[in-house]
C-alpha cells in the first residue's frame, strides 16, 4: 500500500484477477458499466469552523490528506462508499434484510429480501425497482440468483474453488451454500461478506456471511454479536 501525490488530480486505476482475465479475453467481454466512489481517507472530524486563518481554510487539514492508492483488496478499501440522493430526497436511505441470520451449512438454500426505508422520503419500507448483490467470496456459495428486477438473475452454476467476488442483480436473492466441505480444509466453516445496494437510492448495506460444515459447529467462526 502507498499513499498518492495529492499536489495534482490523480485517478489510479487497477484491475482485479478477474478484470485482468476479461480484458485478456480481446472479445468486448470487459466491459465497465458502474464505478463507485468512497472517502475513506476523509477524517471529518478535522474540519475547523474556527480556523485561525478564517472559514475558507475549515477544510484545509481535509484537503491535505494523503489518498491511499487503489488495491484490489476489498477488506482494505472502499469501505465508505459515497451515494447520490434522487432529487428532493431529504433523508438519507437505508435497507433493511429479511433472514440475514449469518450462519448457513454448507447445501443450504436461502433467500434474501431487502427492503429500503426513507424511499421517496417514507419511512416505510419499500423495495426499489432493483439491487446489487456482491459476495466477497464466490466458493462459499453454489448458486447466487438475482431474482426480478430489471435484468431478471442469473445462475452463476457450480463455483470453483479459487477465490473471486461475483455481483448479481434482482428484487430478491437466492442462494445456495456450497455442496462440498472441500474449501474449508481443517475449518468448521468460513467467512465473508454479502453487500446490498439499492439500485434507485444507492443505499447500501453489508452483512457477515458465514457458511459451516457442520450448522451446530460455528468454533471456526467469530459470529457478530448483533446479528
């Protein structure tokens, strides 16, 4: 990890193993349709209203900061991603999941229900015209399908047992767990991540996710004590 010359405007841009493989490919396969943005690196708590030098220098400490350069490693950055509000949104939206209990053994059929709050300013949970699923760690699951939406879901079939994140797109999420204890070596289970995000609201929510050889042997995994 390095930190960027912050004296000029720098965009650093690096594929992952998967990006690199698809641009390999030469046949249009890769193929960028979204990005995102995060702060990071922003302590905000460093903004001064009482700058000596006068309120137009309240940012300065903030824009003065070293930006860590772009990696591929998801549990390192990116962890505060940046939404964009639909116009005269005032209160900021948030998902809810229905059966986001994070432990699962392994052959395991589960579906995911997100629900979004504060849609077009009501408190009252909505669903958006359609989500992104992304699992941190594609082994963990058989089947990933975004089921409606715009797009309908896909089957991503039988996963290898080389690590990769893979994204769906749906209302709702079916998942199988992975049908073989192969991966998990001397574990009793593995963990990662599942991360929600709406696609109307950009809201955005992720939960631990935690597959087990055996459901009544969690002594491998360190289970969130709020889930």
């Amino acid at each position: 990890m390095g930190y960027l010359d912050n004296s000029s405007i720098t965009i650093d841009a690096i594929l992952t193993k998967k990006g690199r493989e698809l641009l390999a490919r030469n046949d249009q396969s890769f193929n960028i349709t979204h990005f995102a943005l995060a702060d990071d690196e922003i302590d905000y708590g460093l903004f001064n209203e009482n700058h000596p030098n006068g309120t137009q220098y309240s940012g300065e400490a903030i824009e003065n900061m070293n930006l860590i350069e772009a990696i591929p490693d998801e549990s390192n950055i990116m962890k505060h991603k940046l939404i964009t509000l639909n116009p005269g949104t005032s209160i900021i939206p948030y998902i809810t999941l229905d059966n986001a209990n994070p432990i699962k053994s392994i052959g395991t059929n589960i579906t995911l229900s997100p629900t979004t709050h504060n849609l077009n300013n009501s408190a009252t949970g909505q669903s958006e015209s359609f989500y992104l699923f992304r699992i941190a760690d594609g082994r963990l699951v058989n089947n990933f399908i975004g089921n409606g939406g715009s797009s309908g879901g896909q089957n991503f079939g039988t996963v290898p047992t080389t690590p990769f994140s893979m994204t769906s797109q749906g209302t709702t999420l079916s998942i199988q767990t992975v049908l073989t204890n192969a991966i998990f070596g001397q574990n009793s289970g593995l963990i990662t991540t599942i991360t929600v995000t709406g696609g109307d609201t950009g809201a955005s929510m992720t939960i631990p996710f935690i597959v087990t050889v055996n459901p009544n042997d969690t002594g491998a995994t360190a289970v969130p004590s709020n889930y």
